[in-house]
C-alpha cells in the first residue's frame, strides 16, 4: 500500500488551480485501491473529513497577510503529528517557503524514510510590473529561497518546461515534468448556451464576450481600454468565483458579469458562451478555457502563455493594457478565431486529469525506488510522459 501525504499549503477561494487539483485528485484516487491518500490543508479549524477512501485533514491556519479569507498552513506542530499518524511513503508539499522544512524534520523521525517531493506552482517574477532592477533583486532572492526550501527534497514536481528551465537556472537541480490537467467532457463548446449568450450580448450581435480570470483591480484598466477601442461595450465575464470585489465591480458595470458559479458544469456553460478568454495567470483557467475551444489572450511568461504559445490557440502578449486589450479585440475579429479555438481543444485534450495524475504516480514511484536504494534522484529535468506528449 502506497500512502501519499499532500500537503496544501495556501487555500482559500483564490486558490482556485489548488482547489481544482485537490478535487480531480480525490475523484481520481477512489479507483485506486493500491493507493492510501491524505490531503492536508490549512482551514478556520482542525479536524478530519473522509472522501470516500481518502482523507481531508484540515488544519487551523492564519489568513495570508492582506487577505480576508485565504489562509495559510504554518502549524509545524500538527504537520508532524499527522506525518507520524498517517506514515507515509511519500510526502508532497506545493511550497518552497516554509512547509518542506517542517516535513523535513517531520519525516527524518520515519523508518524507513519517505520520499520527500516538492510540487511548484509559483509563477516567474518577470511578470510582476515592476522596472527591470526590481525583477533581478526578485529573481536572485527567489532562487535562493527556493534552493534553501527544496534542497532536502528528493525531487520537485513541475507542471510546464519553462518553470522547470527556470527552476533548473536556480540551482534546483532533481525535477519532474507532470503537467496539470483538466476535464475534457466538462469542459467542452458544447457547453455553449444560447440563451447565455443573448443575454450577454444584451441586445447586440455584434457585442464582444469575454472570460477572465485576473482579479477586478487588474482587468478594470484592459476593460477600459476595451471599452475605448469598441463601438459596444464589450461583456466582461469575471471567472474568479463569488468574490466580494468581482460583485461590487459587476454591480456598478452594465456589461460585467460576475456569475459566481456553484458547480463546474455551471462554470463551464458560462466558460463555453465567451467569445475570447483573457487569462493573467496559472495554468488550470487556461486549460479549461482551451477544452471549451476559446481563442485565448495571455501574458507571456506565465504558465497559461506558454500553454497558449506552444497550442498556437492565441496570443501571448506582454502585460500592458493596452497590448492585452488589443490582442483580445484582434483575435475576437480574426477569422480563424474558431480554428484557434479547435487547435486549442486538441492539444489540451492529451492531457486529461486522470493521465496526469496517472504520470505522476509513476514519478512517485520512481523517487521512493531512489530513497529505498539510498541514491539521489540524477539531476536534471525528467519527462515521464507518453510520445505524443512529446510533440
């Protein structure tokens, strides 16, 4: 039996890439009896909830500074206990702050030791909009946060190859290629609905949709510049859940919509009746948004612009307003706005959550085989995917 420690440390309603793997994981461990699956977060409480096989251990954890309702797992107290409760083969933690410190002393007390594996979510700070000697002191001090919190790991997990290049380039040396996935059934064109879309265009055919999943202070000034460049106002969808802010801006805004969705399914109709997304961060948005065959407008240097850069479904444009509002006019226009959208749909259906979780598995598998033999992990970057990934 292997048992497999996840350790979450960031949650709250903005968490949405982390909230949406922790679900598919869940759905995808209870057709594997092999496996024994512990999901740690941190929570306004302590206790345990039981997902069908697996376990949900909630851990009181203080809101992340500036934040009213996204907490943090700090707790190195309970972190050990749950790690000398549950016994794990392997440990994973989605933080190169504190948490791989706290399992690393947690498991040294374990015989035989576990395979301690990192899991990257972060983005590069090049995208941050700060002048060019800001992003090279955030740079140097990235790097050596990171080296110091994963250099007692085993391994790091990395869901893209330019965040596995750069992580590489910081002297994080043992890495592993697992990309993220995402629900190609759910999320699909079909999802599309009609009355959706009238309502959104309030009357004029002619009216741009638009899904995004950047926060309201963010995407206000590129809506502007919308608005500036269209003889409508375009309709502005905001993605990212039932946030106070995202119904304030949609309160005061005729043509902002901030739909709040309380199922996937729900989520992926209102995803499907866009017409263009335009995505200022991770991964996971975008997927969905490639499986619904939208044309997408992302900013380069990020995970979701390096999905869009290597699909050829958009445009990666820099972070500016005016570029990203351009970018999204231009491919709402373009002709061949559907066929982007198809090329989307057809890359990102290779990697369907359940093959993702099935690769990583095998890396997990393949880290403890090096911790058993008591040999490191060879340093570079591993792909442990099938050929037609590799295309």
């Amino acid at each position: 039996m292997l048992t497999i420690l996840d350790v979450i440390d960031f949650w709250g309603p903005s968490a949405e890439d982390a909230r949406r793997y922790l679900s598919e994981k869940l759905a995808w461990v209870q057709d594997r009896p092999q496996l024994r699956y512990v999901a740690v977060v941190p929570d306004v409480g302590t206790w345990t909830s039981v997902r069908g096989s697996a376990l949900v251990e909630h851990v009181e954890g203080p809101l992340w500074p500036g934040s009213e309702r996204e907490r943090m797992l700090v707790s190195g107290r309970r972190v050990r206990d749950l790690i000398q409760l549950h016994r794990p083969s392997v440990i994973e933690c989605g933080s190169p702050t504190l948490v791989p410190m706290l399992i690393q002393l947690a498991a040294a007390r374990l015989d035989p030791r576990p395979a301690l594996i990192g899991y990257w979510h972060g983005e590069p700070t090049r995208v941050w909009p700060t002048g060019p000697r800001m992003v090279a002191a955030a740079e140097r001090a990235l790097g050596w946060w990171s080296r110091q919190g994963y250099a007692g790991l085993d391994a790091v997990l990395v869901p893209s190859r330019d965040q596995a290049q750069m992580l590489l380039a910081r002297g994080v040396e043992r890495l592993y290629l697992t990309p993220m996935g995402v629900d190609g059934q759910r999320f699909a064109p079909q999802r599309r609905a009609a009355g959706l879309v009238e309502r959104l265009q309030a009357g004029v055919d002619s009216r741009v949709i638009v899904w995004t999943d950047a926060e309201p202070s963010t995407v206000m000034p590129i809506y502007a510049e919308l608005c500036r460049r269209s003889s409508h106002d375009p309709a502005l969808v905001l993605g990212g859940g039932d946030h106070p802010a995202n119904q304030r801006i949609a309160a005061a805004r005729a043509h902002v919509h901030a739909p709040g969705c309380e199922s996937a399914i729900e989520r992926a109709s209102w995803l499907a009746s866009c017409d263009v997304a335009l995505l200022l961060g991770g991964a996971g948005t975008c997927a969905e948004a490639m499986a619904s065959a939208l044309a997408i407008v992302a900013v380069a240097g990020t995970r979701a612009g390096e999905l869009v850069r290597d699909s050829g479904c958009g445009r990666a444009v820099n972070r500016s307003p005016r570029a990203l509002a351009e970018a999204t006019l231009a491919l709402a226009a373009a002709a061949d706005r559907a066929e982007l959208g198809g090329r989307g749909r057809a890359w990102i259906s290779r990697f369907d959550w359940r093959s993702c979780f099935d690769r990583a598995l095998v890396c997990y598998r393949e880290i403890l085989d090096h911790v058993r033999r008591g040999a490191r992990v060879p340093a570079g970057i591993h792909e442990r995917l099938q050929p037609l990934m590799l295309e």
